[in-house]
C-alpha cells in the first residue's frame, strides 16, 4: 500500500511543532541556506566556470522540479529564461494567491511553516542575483501574512535576511504584500498589476513576460509557495538524490489536497506519480473511500480549472517499455498514476494538486453551475469573450439549475464555452471554459435530460412560467 | 464625521511605502490598513490615499470597486463570510448561510452582503477560502471556522451577539 512521503510537510503538524524561528531551528532550519552560500563555483567539463549561483540553478534545473502553482512548468528552465543583461533589477515573487477552488496546500505551509518558505525564497533569490522579493498573499488569509511578517522579523534578526546576509555582502529585502479577494491575482501577470497598486488586468503575453517585463518592467520570478519550498530541499538532498522521489519528469513531492464526496478529505504529501488517483481517493491512509452505499461519478483531478473525469473512463496512455520503446496502453481512471504527465495524457491537468470528487447521489448539473457562478464572478472583465461568455454560461446553467432549461442547452453552454478558449488575454478564459465542455461532453445525457424536463414540464403548463431566452 | 488617521496609523503607512520602489505599490496595502481602523474605506480616505502616494483618486478608488474586500459602507461588528464554492457546496455551505439569514432576519435569497439593522452582524457569501478539505467552513472576522456545523452557526451567533 502507498505511502505519504512528508518532505515539505515533515514537520509542519508534529504536535509541538510551532512556527517560530526557535522551532524551525532546532529541526535544521536555514541549514540549507549556508550550504547555498557556501557552494563553490566549478568548472565544467569544457572549460565554463559556473559561479556559485549557477551552480544552484543548475541543481534546480537537474532537480526536474516542475512548478505546483498550476501549470507544472519546469522551475529551474523558468529561471533560466530571466533577463539577466538588462542592466534592471531582477525580483521574485513568491505566488501565495492559493485561490483555485479545490486547493489548501500553501495555507498549510503558510501557517505552519513559514520559515521553510522563506528559507527557500532567500536561496531562490540568492540564486537569481534578486535584492528585493515579495510574497503575494491572499487577502482572506490575514493570520498567514501576520505570520509571515513575524518570520521574516525572526529571519532579519538572525542575520538570514537584510544587509550583508551571514557575512557573504549578499542583500536581500523581502515584504508580504496582500491581495484583496480578487482570484485573477493568483495568474502572474495579474498579480505583478496587482503588485504594482492597480486592478488586477493580466498582461497580454507577448510581450510581457514576467521574466523579460515582469513587476516594473523589469525581469521578475513567480513561483508558487510548494516549489520555492522544494528549492530548500533539493539544496540540502543535492539534484540526484532529489530527482530519485517520484518518478522521472515528475520528480520530488506534491501536496495533493482532497475535498468533496470522500471519507476522509485532507492534504497528503506524495512522490509524484507514486500514488494514482484511486488509491487517493480509497485507501484507508488516504481519502478512505465514499461514504457507505455511495459510487463514484466523476474526480475533478487538478482544481476546478482542469477537465472533469468520469468514472470508468480509460486512457490511452504513452508508456515505455523495457525495450526503450514507446507503447500506448489502457489505463483505467483510477489507475492513472497522480502527476503531470499522466493526467496530461488523460486530456486533463494535475493543475493545483486539487482533486474534488464527486458520488452519485450529485448532479453535474449543479455542480457545474456552481464552478461557472466562480468564474462570472471572478472574470477581470478585460477580454470581451471572458467576460461576456462566463456571465452567459453561469446565467444559463441558472436557468437550467432551477426548471428553466432546454434541452438545446447543451449545445448552448458548449458554443459559448468553445469561444471563450484561446481568444483572450489570459488562461482564464481556459479556466472558465474547460469545466463547461468537459461536463457537458462527458455527461450530455444528464444536461440534456434536465432540459428536456423542464421543456416538458413548461408544455403541460406546470413548469416554470418564465419563459427561457438566451 | 472628520476624518483624521491617527499619527501612529500614518507612521506605520509611511514605512509600508517605503517596501516599495514606487508609492503606487502601496495602495492596497494603505486600503486594508485604513479599512481595518475605519470599517469602511470612505471618500476621504481615497483622497488621504491619492494623496499620500501621488496619484488621482480614481486611481484608487477604481482598487475599491475591483478588489471585493474592500467596501464602502461599514458592515456589521461581526462579520460571516460563508465559503458558497463546490467544495463547500456539496458539504452544504448554502443551508449553512440560509441558516445564518434565517436567524438573524436577513432574506436568504438576497446575495450580495447583508447587514442586520442593529449593525451587529454582515452576512455574505465568499468565493472559496482555501480550506476546502474542512468545508463547509466560515470566516468570522479574521478567524477561519472550518466543518462548520448547525451548532456552531449558533454559537458564533450568540458570540456576536454579545460583542
Ligand atoms: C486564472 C489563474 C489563476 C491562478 N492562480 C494561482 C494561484 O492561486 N496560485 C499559484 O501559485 N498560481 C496560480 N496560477 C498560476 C500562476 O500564473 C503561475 O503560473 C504560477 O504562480 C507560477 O508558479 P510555479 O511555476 O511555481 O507553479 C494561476 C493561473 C491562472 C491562469
Ligand atoms: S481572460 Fe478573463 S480574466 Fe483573463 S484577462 Fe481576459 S477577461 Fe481578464
Ligand atoms: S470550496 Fe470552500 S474553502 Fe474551498
């Protein structure tokens, strides 16, 4: 039977563990941060030295440390595209937004662990030649950026943080900066106008990437809370002995948060692609299974973002084999192994680590019109087709929600939905499309029904008065 | 009513601008702190923010009427966010906040926040609060209240109600 691995949570709900610098001490706190600065530089075999900072940077791109804020991107590849001849000061930004529906790991690390986190931004700052950084927070998590202010108090007294930084001439300033209840904070660009005082409109990239035209227009980092976390970690395991957690091109952990129709929701900290999705939801160290005389109906598997998955699906899955070959193979829903390119494979994201599942007795109906009134209400309202068409699908699933839908609905929702994707400036427009068509696709009898209800219902008369119209 | 920030207040806002290679950044930052002292953020304090970091106030009320915290009339001493996103949904986040309007007299069918006419409570619902794993859970005040039963709408009911 799987496992939990606890690396970034290996401490953080020991009884008596507490969040102060004293505690994270005593556990090998800031440890790594010596050994960062104390790496030398070295000579590659054809002749390149490498500073100390490419070093470390290399170790993360070695590491194969992939992003856990959403889009599993590759961190250390992120790093390398940052302009570092612009002659403008390079920031980091450390995305503590934690706002995708589903998700409620960084609020762990947050509360629990602070310093962990701010260990793991000064040597990811370190590394990057960065002088200033701040950490976004959500604005709903006022105990969590109290916190992180007491810890980055605690870093400066200590000499982790501030002016000449252990000795080495090395400053660096970081502040906790906090959101205002806003979800499109949470995309990067969106955070760094947000960052910058104004309304959070998300750049359009090209030309703005952060790592080119970031925060002031100047080369600017955003990782999640979880990787900067991992970069502690594969600074004190080294890159080889890190990537062997996990599997290969999902190395290291990953906190998966587990919510909706399960026994036992929770956080769990897992080797990526070590545990599948089923063994997740059922086992009894994990989710423990549905409630008694329940059966699964379909796993939103990566934050309400990502495409939904019925029960009893099958994937058609790349796998190599013993000969180096590439084969595909039939992989059931619940065997599909929990990491990036699994779920990738099965057409759907490992997102935000968020799996929300839900049993039979619940209507996708409704669960869906719940997930489109998140995205009307959160849409920045830039973009005409997000703006617009999230309104559309959250008022039409109303509709059909409470006895006003047609059975054409299906269509409607779907039409609306395939002209938001890829026509706006940012992947929130993703975000509030893929719910509607992986729903509707997967589960067309249940909406069609439901309009077909309701149609039915409204011609002898003892429907709804309200007559629809889109 | 005058409006007039305390020297201690505007002493701590002075060194947050200072976190910030441009004044502008501080916005939000200045915005929380003035609606933690005032309740509210009134006219007069975006003007006193325009001010204090060199921009025009529609500079920032435009933050006001974007970033759902913040809001322009004072709300209730207690203050009951209600997480309405799935997670808490299937966990019966919509009973929980009919519950809270139902006993405090407010129309459970009005969705934007709602105050008691005493002012001694504001009920609302909130996009999800990153604690989906305890749903259905609650925000009062700054305190995060997760599995959040019948019982305990109560009991946070009777504990307003004294405040
Ligand atoms: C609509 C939207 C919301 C997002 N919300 C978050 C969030 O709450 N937290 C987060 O870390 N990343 C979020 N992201 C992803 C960020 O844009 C960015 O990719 C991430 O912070 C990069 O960090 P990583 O590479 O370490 O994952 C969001 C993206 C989109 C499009
Ligand atoms: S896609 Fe939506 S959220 Fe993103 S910029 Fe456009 S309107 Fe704003
Ligand atoms: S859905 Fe309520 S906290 Fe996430």
């Amino acid at each position: 039977m799987p496992e939990q691995y606890k690396l970034i949570l290996k401490h953080a709900d020991s009884p008596g563990y507490t969040p102060d610098i004293e505690c994270y001490q005593r556990h090998g706190g800031y440890e790594s941060l010596k050994k960062a600065l104390a790496t030398s530089s070295r000579t590659l075999p054809d002749g390149k030295v490498q500073s100390s900072q490419e070093v470390v940077r290399d170790e993360v791109l070695k590491s194969g440390l992939r992003g856990r804020g959403g889009a599993g991107f590759s961190a250390g590849l992120k790093w390398s595209f940052v302009d570092r001849r612009s002659g403008k000061p390079i920031y980091l930004i450390c995305n503590a937004d934690e706002s995708e529906p589903g998700t409620f790991k960084d609020r762990q690390i947050l509360h629990k662990d602070p310093h962990q986190l701010v260990e793991g931004m000064i040597i990811s700052c370190w590394a990057n030649d960065v002088k200033l950084a701040y950490i976004y927070i959500r604005g709903e998590m006022p105990k969590g950026a109290k916190l992180l202010n007491q810890a980055l108090k605690e870093a400066r007294a200590k000499g982790f943080l501030g002016k000449n930084i252990l000795g080495t001439g090395y400053d660096l300033e970081i502040h906790v900066h906090r959101g205002a209840g806003a979800y499109i904070c949470g995309e990067e660009t969106g955070l760094i106008e947000s960052l910058e005082g104004k309304r959070a409109y998300p750049r359009i990239k090209p030309p703005y990437f952060p790592a080119v035209l970031g925060l002031y227009m100047s080369p600017t980092i955003v990782n999640n809370v979880e990787t900067l976390c991992h970069v502690k970690h594969i600074v004190a395991m080294g890159s080889a002995e890190y990537a062997k957690l996990g599997t290969p091109n999902n190395t290291g952990t990953r906190i998966v948060s587990l919510s909706g129709d399960v026994m036992k929701p929770g956080y769990f900290e897992i080797e990526v692609g070590k545990v599948t999705l089923g063994q997740l939801i059922f086992e009894p160290n994990f989710g423990g299974g549905l409630r008694p005389g329940r059966s699964l109906k379909a796993i939103i598997p990566g934050g309400s973002s990502s495409k939904v998955l019925k029960a009893g699906e099958v994937f058609k899955l790349n796998r190599k084999g013993a000969d180096g070959q590439m084969t595909k193979v039939d992989v059931p829903l619940l065997d599909l192994p929990y990491d990036f390119d699994s779920l990738q494979g099965a057409g759907t994201m490992s997102g935000s680590g968020a799996i929300i599942v839900l049993d039979d007795t619940r209507s996708m109906v409704d669960s869906l019109a719940n997930l489109s009134a998140f995205y009307a209400h959160e849409s920045c309202g830039q973009c005409t087709p997000c703006r617009e068409g999230s309104l559309w699908l959250s008022k039409g699933l109303h509709r059909l929600e409470h006895g006003e839908g047609r059975k054409a609905d299906a269509d409607y929702l779907t039409h609306i939905a395939q002209n938001i994707q890829g026509r706006t400036i940012c992947a929130f427009g993703e975000a509030a499309s893929w719910p509607v068509l992986s729903f509707v696709k997967k589960f067309r009898d249940e909406f069609e029904a439901r309009g077909a209800a309701d149609e039915a219902a409204r011609a002898k008369g003892s429907g709804s008065a309200k007559v629809p119209h889109s | 009513m005058s409006f007039s920030v305390p020297p201690a207040l505007e002493a701590e806002l002075v060194e947050l601008a200072t976190h910030y290679p441009q004044k502008r950044s501080a916005s939000l930052m200045f915005l929380h702190a003035l609606q933690e002292h005032f309740g509210f953020i009134s006219r007069e304090a975006v003007e006193w923010v325009a001010q204090r970091l060199g921009l025009q106030p529609i500079n920032v009320y435009e933050l006001v009427t974007f970033y759902p915290m913040f809001r322009q009339e004072p709300l209730g001493k207690t203050h009951i966010k209600v997480c309405r996103t799935l997670s808490c949904a299937l966990a019966g986040s919509g009973e929980l906040r009919d519950h809270f309007c139902k006993k405090l007299g407010l129309d459970p069918h009005h969705h934007t926040p709602q105050t008691t006419s005493d002012g001694k409570f504001t009920v609302e619902f909130v996009e999800c609060l990153a604690s989906c794993g305890t749903a259905p859970v609650v925000m009062v005040n700054e305190d995060l209240k997760e599995k959040v039963s019948a019982t305990d709408a109560d009991r946070i009911l009777a504990e307003g109600g004294s405040r």
